[in-house]
C-alpha cells in the first residue's frame, strides 16, 4: 500500500484500527512497515516508495518463471521483473488499472529477520 508518512500510518493502523505491528524498516532511503489486521493473512505492507496512490495486489507463486510462461500462454503482457528481499518478482497493471505483482519466495529467511524489527 503506497503511504505518503508511513510512521502515522503506522501509529493509525495499531493504536485506532488495533492492527498488530509486525516490523517498521527505515533502511536505503525507504521506510516499509507491516501490520496484520488479523490473526491470518493477508497482512499489510505501508511503502513510501510506491508511486500512486492504488495499492499493489502482491501474491506469491511456486515458481515465478513457471508462472510467467503460463500467463504468456493466456496473453499475458510483459510486466516489469525486480527483486524484493524475500525472492524475484513481475510487477504489471491489468488493463483496468489494477496493480498487481507475483513473486517467488526464494529467501523465506529474509521476511522472518524483518519480524519484530522497529526502527521507527
């Protein structure tokens, strides 16, 4: 979820919405925190590097390569490949103008580090 002061909206989402603060990041310039609003998943990543104000749909995949093969099949446009720290990752807009992103976990160590963590 792209955030234009993610401390406050940090401090929001678990003092009035009474999320659970998982981690809050300031390091290389970007500040990132993760709430979980449940006990379950989906949780919420606050970004102030995300340009836009829609937020991004992130789901992960067995095998991202796989994944991108078998959407080329269905006519599936390239989206932009990047690495996140938990694995590789294609980030596309529908045709709707919906954000979305798959990524493959190769570095499942990476989120569980992240967890607790609070630099903000």
């Amino acid at each position: 979820m792209p955030s234009r002061d993610v401390a406050a909206d940090l401090r929001y989402f678990t003092d009035v919405l009474g999320a659970r603060h998982v981690f809050a990041i300031d390091a290389m310039g970007t500040r990132v925190a993760m709430v979980a609003l449940t006990d379950d998943p989906p949780h919420l990543l606050l970004a102030d590097h995300i340009e836009g104000d829609a937020p991004i749909l992130v789901y992960r995949v067995p095998d991202l390569d796989v994944a991108l093969a078998a959407l080329h099949t269905r006519g599936f446009a390239d989206g932009r490949r990047l690495e996140l720290p938990v694995g590789p990752a294609c980030s596309f807009s529908a045709p709707g103008g919906q954000r979305v992103a798959i990524y493959e976990r190769t570095r499942a160590e990476v989120e569980q580090h992240f967890y607790g963590r609070r630099d903000f």
